[in-house]
C-alpha cells in the first residue's frame, strides 16, 4: 500500500512544482510590456507656436533649446585602484557652459547636447541605496559643480560598481569627450 501511495504522491508533488515554478517566472512579467518597443523620446508632443524665437533646423531641433548649463568638472584618478584609466583620459578641470555653448571643454556641443537628452538626473542621481553590481571600471573620478537649469549640482562620479559606471557612462560626453 505504500508504495501505491508513493507512485501518486510523486507526480502530484512535482506537478505542483512545475505549477510554482511557472508561477514564479511569470510573476510581474506583463508579456505586452516585455516585448513592447521602448518609447521613441520624451519629447511632448506639443507644437511650438510661431514667432517664439527658435528656428528650426533640417534635423528638427531647435537653435535656442539648449538647457541653461554652468558646470566647473575636475578629473582626477583614483590612486587607490590598480585599473588603468580609459584611452584618452587625463587628470584636468574645465569648465562648460551652454545656451551659449562655451568654456574650456574639448567639445562643449556635444557635451550640452547630451545634457539636453539626459537633463540633470545623472548629476543629482544617488546610487547609494540602489543594488548594484561589484564590478570596478576604472580609477576614474570626475567632481562636477555649477548648475542644470535650476538645479545646484556638486556630485562625483566615479567608477567603483554597476551603477556609478552606469551613471558615468550616461555622460560620458560631458565627462571624458
């Protein structure tokens, strides 16, 4: 008799794994929202009104949208790490600033354009209770002040885990052009 009861124990149990299990993997995974194409930009969908003081160019952007931008961005190295910095990275400060785009920044266009993209989340953004990755991207270490728009930055960026490289790389234009 014991060992009918194990012959259909067994298959009940294990079916009910395999349910769990199913269970499990589909938990918070909307199949519409895994396999949706990501949104095209954050853009809003308004249209500008005539005369307002920006011209248009071929590619649409706007001549006079850039972000109001002072940032004083120093770079150093983090002499306890024994990585090597990326190519082409030096110890330095600059300064950059944009509508007007100018200071001192090996490439102050390309740098405000990626400020106008991102906006000042990456230089606000605390990683400090986030989960992250372990991994160590380099000795890199940028100290970023000034201001985005309204916003008073003074961070560091560096890269000592998953999401300060993350963070790092999201400006990279701005941080090592």
């Amino acid at each position: 008799m014991s060992l009918h009861t194990l012959a259909t124990a067994l298959p009940t149990r294990l079916a009910a794994l395999a349910a769990l299990g199913l269970l499990i993997t589909a938990c918070g995974n909307d199949p519409a929202e895994v396999n949706a194409p990501a949104p095209e930009s954050d853009q809003t969908t308004e249209p500008s009104s005539p005369g307002d003081g920006e011209e248009q160019g071929d590619d649409g952007a706007t001549g006079g949208g850039d972000a109001e931008v002072e940032l004083t961005i120093e770079r150093s190295l983090n002499d306890e790490e024994s990585l090597s910095p990326e190519s082409g990275y030096e110890e330095g400060t600059w300064t950059l600033t944009c509508a007007p785009v100018g200071g001192d920044h090996p490439d102050p266009e390309a740098a405000c354009a990626r400020i106008d993209e991102v906006g000042a989340e990456p230089f606000v953004l605390d990683t400090s209770d986030m989960m992250c990755t372990m991994i160590m991207g380099g000795p890199e270490v940028v100290r970023v002040t000034g201001h985005v728009e309204d916003t008073e930055v003074d961070t560091e960026f560096n890269k000592v885990g998953g999401c300060e490289v993350d963070r790092f790389e999201s400006v990279d234009t701005v941080l090592n052009p």
